[in-house]
C-alpha cells in the first residue's frame, strides 16, 4: 500500500509540474498574462461536502484523479436537442471524440448484425472449417465477482450480461473471431490512440435485462471518457410520461438521458451514475472506454506503466475465482 502510495504520488506531482510549465510557455505567446486557468479546463474538488455546500455535481473516482482536466457529465448533446438549437454535439467541439463518435457511429449497423448472430444466435453462424452451427457467445465476466470493479452485491438488482472484447485491459481473441468487424473498429481506436489502454480499460456488449438495474457509483478514475453505442432500446411503456424518469434510462450527475439506436452517447463515469431498465425487454448497448482527450500522451505512457506495476503487485484488477 506505501509503495502504491508514492507511486501515484509521484505522477501526480510529475503532472501537476508539466501543467504547470505548459502554462507558464503559453501565457509568453499571449498578450497579457492571467492567473485564471485557461478556457474549458475544469477544478476538480473530490468530497461530497460540496454537493452539500453549492449544489453542484463534481466527479468522484474512487480510485484515481489527475487533476486539471475538463469535466461534464456528458460529452454528447442529447438527442432531443435540435440541431438548430447547438453549436456541436460534442463538448468543445473536440476533434478526438468527435473522430471516435462519428467512427463508431458509421459502423453501427455492422456491429448490430455481430450482436444478434453471435450473441442472440440469430442467423445460425457456422463454423467454415468443421461445418457445425455456432453456439451464442456465452456470458463472460461475472459482475459480483470480488475484486473486479463492479463487485458490489447491492450494487446490481436483475441481470447484466457482459461479452467481452476487451476485460480489464486484456482481449478475448474468441470474441474477436465470431465478431471480427466490431473487433476492427475497437482495433482501429487504439491503433489512433484513442482506446483507453490499462487495466481499467473495457469494451463489451452490455445487455441489461428487462426490469434490472445498476445503482448509483462512480468509476475509479477520471482518466477515461466512456461511450455507449446503443443497438437495441426497449420501447417506453405506456405509462411512462407521467413516470418521473424515462422507461430505459442513465444518469450522470443530475442529468437523465434516454438511449436512441444508432446514437453514441459520451459519458464522464467518473460522476456518480445509475442505470435502469424498467421494460420487459433488454437494452443492449457497445460499451467502449477511451482516454480523456486532455491527458498527453506522456502521461499516458506514466499512468499504463503504474497500473500495470499495480497489477502485477496484485494491488488492483479482478481477484481470482477461488
């Protein structure tokens, strides 16, 4: 635990030090000196005593949090919004999530169709060398499991069924074979740098159940940014506009968003969140991690090396099943 101590230690300080020279160089080429931190950067103050204070959200990672990076609890505007009515559809315009957004969206239809032959088993895949049927991918990663970082017994009610691609940081070359396109995509973000790479990383198909729901929590870290591409929404029940909350929902902070097939949906999960799923049908979504645009690349190759010296110590990722 000390030694985990002073290595987190060691690259916050390293962090703050290159911030703070960056700062310092860009403040020679404009024309007039400020103490006030620059445009879209955010303060990021841990404790819940400031919702109680002010009334405002701030993220809570659990784990991990380098200071000086913007924050919102979404990075996508919500569908209902009009097209009219905004400047961009991703916070500050930013060119990094707006690329992977846009990627991602392009191949929707294309990673459904994987979902539902390889998961569903819809369209009986065969396999071209023994000429058998395939069997639907099965469930791989147990939510309660201790150690991992949804292991909490109180935190899930119902079912959530993960098939995974990437775990933990690792990737699950079965899924990559009866799923190849969605594996490319993923493939693709990482060769861009884009894929959030360390132990904490994830991609999966998220299947939430009908009548099942995953409590409020924050994530370890505000090192990610985390998105959703919704492939299959349950419809609203009959009752629900006079509901409080929408059938199939999240929240992030104090904003509720509703999920629309096709639409990415950029989340800081680094934010206290919850999601439900009221319907008798399941919400299917790709679940993909991607590194906060704001942490340099130096700080990136910092951050991969002290998780992965974590995880070798044992400190950090999924326990084993005994």
């Amino acid at each position: 635990m000390i030694q985990r101590s002073l290595l987190s230690t060691s690259l916050h300080r390293c962090c703050r030090q290159q911030r703070h020279q960056q700062l310092i160089v860009s403040s020679k080429f404009s024309s007039s000196a400020s103490d006030e931190p620059p445009e879209d950067s955010a303060t990021i103050i841990q404790g819940p005593s400031l919702l109680t204070m002010t009334g405002v959200h701030r993220p809570s990672p659990s784990l991990f949090q380098l200071p000086g990076l913007r924050s919102l609890p979404f990075w996508t505007a919500p569908e209902s919004a009009s097209a009219q009515n905004r400047k961009h559809r991703v916070a500050f315009n930013d060119p990094l999530v707006t690329t992977a957004v846009e990627y991602v969206e392009s191949n929707y239809e294309s990673i459904r169709s994987e979902y539902f032959a390889s998961v569903l088993g819809q369209g009986r895949e065969t396999d071209l060398d023994s000429g058998k049927v395939l069997k639907p991918l099965e469930p791989d990663y147990d939510v309660s499991t201790k150690g991992g970082e949804h292991a909490d017994d109180a935190l899930h009610s119902g079912n959530w069924d993960w098939h995974s691609y990437v775990l933990n940081g690792s990737k699950n070359e079965k899924f990559k074979e009866r799923c190849p396109k969605t594996a490319e995509v993923i493939d693709t973000l990482e060769k861009e740098g884009l894929l959030f790479g360390t132990p904490f990383g994830f991609c999966f198909f998220s299947t939430l159940h009908g009548n099942s729901s995953i409590q409020a929590h924050s994530g370890p870290m505000n090192l990610r940014l985390r998105m959703h591409l919704p492939l299959v929404v349950p419809p609203k029940k009959d009752n629900a506009q006079s509901s409080s909350r929408p059938t199939t929902g999240i929240r992030v902070a104090d904003q509720v968003r509703e999920w629309h097939e096709g639409k990415a949906v950029i989340l800081d999960d680094s934010y206290v969140h919850e999601v439900w799923n009221d319907a008798n049908s399941p919400r299917v979504l790709l679940l993909l991690d991607l590194w906060h645009p704001d942490v340099r690349m130096e700080e990136r190759q910092k951050i991969s090396t002290m998780f992965s010296y974590a995880k070798e110590k044992g400190w950090i990722g999924q326990a084993k099943k005994q």
